[in-house]
C-alpha cells in the first residue's frame, strides 16, 4: 500500500476515534427529537428537563432514551479503553510523552475542515495513547529486522519531514469594506467562529467557524498568500484584509507548528508497529483481549 495512504488512513482512524462521542452529543436533529406521546406527567420527586403543555419529561426518561439508542456503543467503548490499559500493564508496555507528542505532531499536520473536527489536545492524546497502545499489544510478538525498519524509514522519509504549519480560521467576505467592519467587530469582542458562521462567503468552511486545519507549503488547504500573512502574526492575532479569489479575508491564527525532522531512532518503534501491521491484513481489533480479561457486560445477556 501507498504509504501516504497509509498514513491518511492511520490518521483518519484517530480523528475518527475523537469524533465518535462528538457523533453521540450532536445527533442529527430528528434524533434528537423526543416523542412526547412517550413521556408521562413527571412525579413531585423526579427532575423535570422538558415541558411541552401539561407533558413533562424527566430525567430518568430522557437518561433510558440515551441508553435504549446508543448504550451499548458508548459502553463497549469503554470496555475497550478499559481492556486496553489493563493489557499494555499485563505487558508492562509502557510509552513516553515524546511518542504521543509525536504522533499528535504528524496528524494535526495531515489535518483539515475535511475531518469537521476541532483540535482537543488532551482529548486527541488520549485517543493517540490508546491506539498506540493497542498496535503495541497486537505486534508484541513480531519480529522485524532492523535492516527492513532502515529501509522503510529510507524509502520514506517524506512522511517524517514536517514543514512549518499554521492553525488557521477565515472569514472570507466579498468586499474590504465588509472585512474592516468583521475587524471592528473581532476589536469589540465578537467571537471569531460566530462571525464566520455568520458572514463567511466560503461555504467550505463556514459552517466549521472558518477553520481551516493546519495550513504549510506542501498540503495545499489555503493560499500561499496565507501563509506569509500568519508569518508575522501573534497566537489568537486575525490579520488585516487579505485579497483572495472571492474577495478580502481575514485571518486568524490558533497555532504553529515548527518544522521538524525526526530522525530513525525517533519513529523506530513507530515503523516496526506500522510494517508488523501491514504484514498482518487484517482488522485492528480489540476484541480477542476481551475473552483473555474475561469481559462480562449487560448486553450479552440480549444476544
């Protein structure tokens, strides 16, 4: 497989991963509708969240809703992190701060508006964590050559390569007019994400805040213009107009990452897990720990 590939593929596994609770809390809005011929008049001890008419809906009714549609997908997740941690002590596999960073590092690069995600550091890292862990634990036994890992790393190299990378949100209007006056608002205290919410012509991204992801020379996700324009500004700084195709944009910037080149005994470990699970083709998989920690839950008493 195309290791750029496999990197977008690893990549999106992760964001993915980060993006299943935020599926869960944001359902789509027919979801979220509760059938009220379902709900009861709430007794004097229950807490009320909802009143339609004289119907009241409690708490408990809405916490059995929750669980009815998707208790056993939240709690199987959570059986997982679980059997993970307690398989990597089983191992004693442990990882250092630096290889998370890392892998933190070479996803947020590969990051754009297409994963509709926004950064959560610690909640990223927890999930890197985990599934660093889990590899770990499914090529603990594989043995690769250090000649084989040398040359993985040589072909390529590209994919440890950084370049300098910028977090950026826009706000694209279609006049310099408009964008001094979406300035003048940000001076007095408008949020940056409502306004492009509500004035960006860039349909892309507007309904994301104006974020863009994780901008640098070689990804293409905005303008090189951009890109020199965030040169010179502070964290949290929007710039001055910028003309673009469709008009003037403003800019803001969220963070920089430096470039960086790791070196092999940096990504070492990384490439082993990365040939060791190619060679395997098959699905990553918790599943065969849970017999081994012998799992008992709820729901395998309605299979």
């Amino acid at each position: 497989m195309n290791q750029k590939k496999v990197w977008s593929i690893i990549a999106a596994l992760v964001i993915t991963n980060c993006l299943s609770i935020v599926y869960f809390t944001v359902a789509k809005p027919e979801e979220q509708t509760v059938k009220a011929s379902k709900a009861v008049v709430a007794s004097g001890e229950e807490e009320v969240v909802a009143t339609i008419g004289d119907i009241t809906i409690t708490r408990q009714q809405w916490l059995n809703e929750l669980e009815g549609r998707y208790g056993k997908q939240i709690l199987e997740e959570m059986i997982d992190e679980e059997v993970v941690r307690q398989m990597a002590e089983k191992h004693h596999i442990t990882l250092s701060e630096d290889a998370i960073d890392r892998e933190l590092t070479l996803i947020k690069t590969m990051y754009n508006t297409i994963d509709n995600e926004k950064i959560n550091d610690e909640h990223w890292k927890e999930q890197i964590e985990l599934s660093i862990l889990l590899e770990e634990l499914l090529t603990k036994d594989a043995v690769i050559s250090e000649e084989e890992m040398k040359h993985f790393y040589k072909e390529n190299k590209h994919l440890y390569e950084i370049p300098k990378s910028y977090h950026l949100s826009h706000i694209v209007v279609k006049t310099k007019e408009t964008a001094e006056q979406v300035r003048d608002e940000l001076k007095n205290g408008s949020s940056f994400s409502a306004l492009a919410m509500e004035k960006s012509i860039d349909e892309f991204s507007a309904n994301r805040g104006g974020e863009l992801g994780y901008v640098n020379a070689d990804n293409g996700y905005a303008p090189d213009t951009y890109l020199e324009v965030a040169e010179n500004l502070n964290l949290n700084e929007w710039s001055e107009p910028i003309q673009v195709e469709d008009g003037y944009a403003v800019v803001i910037l969220h963070e920089v990452i430096d470039a960086v080149t790791y070196s092999y005994e940096d990504v070492k470990d990384q490439i082993k897990r990365q040939i060791a699970i190619d060679q395997m083709n098959g699905t990553i998989s918790v599943e065969p720990f849970w017999k081994e920690l012998n799992v008992k839950w709820f729901f395998e008493k309605q299979q």
